[in-house]
C-alpha cells in the first residue's frame, strides 16, 4: 500500500522492495507522472535513487533492467512493482486534484430553515432601513449613522445589473478603512474580494464572469494605483478586454483576448480626493465624521472593549443575520414610475452622473425592500419587476442630501471641513476675522496645511485679505458665513418640490 501520510516522501513497500517517493506528486501536469524515487531490497544499505517519467515506457524498461542489475532482482519483480506503484499514484494524484478543486471553488452557505425564516421575517418588517441602520450599530459600527447605512446599501447594489460605487475620504487616522471593513464584514465572504495591493494587469486574468455581482474592496486606493484604469472601465461598460499574444500547444504565436465581465461593485479609501477625480466621479463620496462627539462614541467603545464589556454574541448575531439578508435578496428588475419627476437642484456639479447616481440609488432601496413590493409581469416580454414607492424616494432624499451636499461645493472635502471648523471657531468667539497665527494655534493645524487651504479658499473667494487700520498688518474674513447652509436649503427645496410634485399627480 501507499503511505502518503507524510507529502514529502511517500513509502511503497512491497514483499521485495522498498520504494520511497521524494517530493511527493505534482498535480500541475496530468500528462506526466515525474517522480523522485529511492529504491532498495528490504533490510539492504545498496539504495538506487533516481528520477524518471512513470508515463514514458522507455525510461521505464531501462530503470527496471537497471533494478535487477543494481540490486540483484529480477525483472519481472521490478517491472510489476513499478506498474503498480504507477497505479497507486494515479489514484492519489486524482484525489489531490479533485481536494484542489473543493478548497478552490467559491463558498455558499446554505441557510437553515430557521435561518431563512429569521432573515425573511426581517425584511417584511415596517421602516426596514431604520431597523437596518439600527442592526448595523448592534453589529459594532458606532457612529457615522448615515454613512453606514448609504455605504450598506451601496455594497447591496452588486447584486443588481447597474451597482453604484463608494470612495470613504478623510484625514489619516479618522477611521475611514475601519468603517468600510466593519460593514464589509456585513456582507457574505463569498460576494466580496478584498484587495491591499494589485499588479497592473491582476484584473484581466480573473475567470470570465469571476467577478460578475461581487463587491470589490480597496484598503487604500494608493496601494492599488496601477489598477484605477481597468477598475474604472468595469465600472463604466461592466467588462474590460486585454490583447495579448499567446503560444498555442504547436509553438504558434496567436493574439488572444482577455475579457472579464461585470458589474462589480466598488469601494475604496483615500485621503487623497483630488487625485482620484476620475474615480470619485463614478462613485458617491462618503466624507468620515471627525468631529469630537465621534471621537468620544469611538473611545468609549474601545474602553468598553477594552474591559471586557462589550456583547460579543449580540454583535455576532445582528452580522450573521445582515448576511444571511444579503443572501436571500434575488435579482429582480426595478421600475421607477416616479423617475420623471424627479431633477436635481441647479447648483450640482456634473449633473448627468450624479443624476445617474441618484436614481440608482433609489433603486437599490427598492431592491433591498423587494420583499415588500409585489411583484409584476411586463405583459409583452413576461419579465417580473417590482416598482419604486414614494416612501423609497423620500428615504433615499434623506440619506443622499449629504452626498448632494458635497456634490455641488466647489471645495474639497478636507477644505470645506476646515472652512466650517473656522466659521464655528469665529461664532464661538464672536469674531469676524482672523490670522493665521491664531488658527494654527487654537484649530492645531500645521502651517503648509493651513497655507494649502487659505490658497484653495482665495481663489473661491470664500475668504478675504483685509488690512488692519492700525497696525496696517493683514489677516483674514469669510465672506459669507451662511452660504453653505444656504446651499443645504436649495437642495432640500429641490428635493422636497419632486416629492410635492409626484403627490400631485395622485
């Protein structure tokens, strides 16, 4: 019999010899059997050791009259145990392979009936995104309200035929990678690949439909700058193809094609906005809460944690069952009877994608509430569908107005927080204008970054130089304290009149 038990040297002894296997079997090439052997009679110090193809008769028919010469044997004895020593590990190699192609295919968990009940009753639950929102917070995502509920419901839309995409921004350290990996966690392993670090041509040699419906996870979009091309085109026209030549089993040169099929679904974190504009166009923006109320949710968790006091079972149950949700949801095509009605306000930059974006967006929450909605049959193809509610909309208002928000501003993200903190910090101290000195020591804030923003902030003329009458020295005021409020109410006007204007029309 063959020991295989250990993978490096495998034993095969017989009455009249002792044969051992050194390296064991490769199982990248089936039309070979190469091998290392050690060969010698039972109790004998005279070892032959050789290398040969078991599948080549002529290598064999010399090694075996070299066996009978060396050790003595005959070569009918030698013959038979090679034949079948051939046999045996056949039969093992077939089994490595078929162990190969078991721990290689994709993993889906089959829900227990108890499972499938508990996630079905959950989504015909009324206010399902508020429940949602909620679970998430069990789950141990603190904070960030919002964010985690567009960021779940963004990762939700791979499994539609137009996903939407997802770059979290904030400063170094906030926690953007934390909160895009805690609500990754909520989605099953087998619809998402993460990604730390990808080589320029990784994405083309994936299977064909490999990642058809998957969310696809950047830890950092600087780590994976050699991809944003490709990653942009699957995200744009749902495939990418790459020519290349290739040498066919003749030795024959060829131009072959590449292709890998979408949609995928996206998400990334940087702290970089403004070099990944063409990327940010494509994706909803989602800025990481820094202010001092996060802070304190955050390090009262981690104290929490830290003294062991945290419901580890209750965050594991509220994630299992997000999964389990994620799993039930079907493909279904959604119709938005109301999509005419609905305009963004002027002042939104790029309106075509964001437009886009926006409707998109409304029909992942229709997607995601499908249990809910009854289904219908388009009478001429027999297509089923389910169609969007006003509800639908005006909750996706609500969640979107942020992103909107950020949309429609001339100023980066890390600027318009710093011009916000700056207008808070003149409030506070009932003043008007500032210096540079004084903000760097009250906002702690270092001086090129400070330099970088009052640049950015000139040139938009959202701040003034002024000369001061006395000392004749300059320092700073905002123009208008209350223009990104403003900006706030148009959008939620602009919002709200859609929705007064589809009631209307009931």
């Amino acid at each position: 019999m063959l020991n295989t038990s250990n993978p490096n040297s495998y034993e095969y002894h017989t009455k009249h010899l002792q044969i051992n296997i050194l390296g064991g079997v490769k199982t990248n090439k089936m039309e070979s059997m190469r091998i290392t052997m050690s060969i010698q009679k039972p109790e004998s110090y005279n070892v032959l050791r050789h290398s040969l193809d078991l599948y080549n008769d002529n290598q064999v028919e010399k090694f075996t009259r070299k066996i009978a010469e060396r050790l003595e044997i005959g070569t009918s004895v030698a013959r038979k145990t090679l034949q079948e020593l051939t046999k045996e590990l056949e039969s093992h190699r077939f089994l490595l392979v078929e162990k190969q192609q078991q721990a290689t295919a994709p993993y889906f968990k089959e829900l227990t009936a108890m499972e499938l009940r508990a996630a079905e009753a959950f989504l015909k639950k009324d206010n399902l995104l508020k429940r949602t929102n909620e679970l998430i917070g069990k789950s141990g995502v603190i904070g960030e309200e919002s964010n985690r509920l567009t960021m779940f419901l963004i990762f939700t839309s791979r499994k539609t035929n137009n996903p939407l995409h997802c770059i979290s921004l904030g400063s170094s350290g906030v926690g953007k990678t934390h909160l895009q990996s805690k609500v990754s966690e909520l989605i099953p392993q087998e619809d998402k690949i993460e990604i730390t670090v990808l080589s320029a041509n990784a994405f083309y040699y994936f299977n064909r439909t490999e990642l058809q419906h998957k969310l696809i996870l950047i830890e950092d979009l600087d780590g994976a700058e050699s991809v944003l091309y490709p990653l942009r085109e699957l995200q744009s026209k749902k495939r990418i193809t790459k020519t290349v030549v290739h040498k066919d089993a003749k030795g024959d040169t060829k131009t072959i094609h590449l292709t890998v099929e979408g949609p995928v679904s996206v998400a990334g974190c940087t702290t970089q906005e403004s070099i990944y504009e063409d990327n940010s166009n494509r994706s909803f923006l989602l800025y990481i809460d820094e202010s001092e109320e996060q802070d304190k949710k955050i390090m009262h968790y981690q104290r929490r944690a830290s003294a062991g006091k945290l419901d580890v079972q209750q965050e594991t149950e509220a994630a299992q069952l997000l999964r389990n949700v994620q799993r039930i949801l079907k493909p279904v095509k959604v119709i938005n009877p109301y999509a005419e009605f609905l305009e963004l306000p002027e002042s939104v930059f790029k309106p075509r994608r964001t437009n886009s974006h926006y409707l998109q967006f409304i029909e992942a929450i229709t997607f995601y509430c499908q249990w809910q909605r009854e289904k219908k049959y388009d009478e001429q193809t027999g297509e089923e569908y389910i169609e969007t509610t006003i509800e639908d909309i005006q909750e996706a208002n609500e969640l979107i107005i942020d992103v909107l928000l950020r949309k429609s501003d001339t100023l980066t993200g890390a600027c318009r927080n710093h011009l916000e903190s700056l207008k808070d910090y003149l409030i506070r101290n009932n003043q008007t204008t500032f210096t540079n000195a004084e903000i760097r020591r009250n906002l702690r804030i270092k001086e090129t970054t400070l330099r970088r923003y009052n640049k950015h902030l000139l040139s938009e003329n959202y701040i003034q130089r002024i000369k001061k009458g006395k000392t004749k020295s300059y320092c700073f005021e905002i123009v208008d304290l209350g223009e990104y409020t403003n900006l706030k109410k148009q959008i939620n006007k602009a919002l709200r009149d859609c929705i007064e204007r589809i009631k209307g029309t009931k």
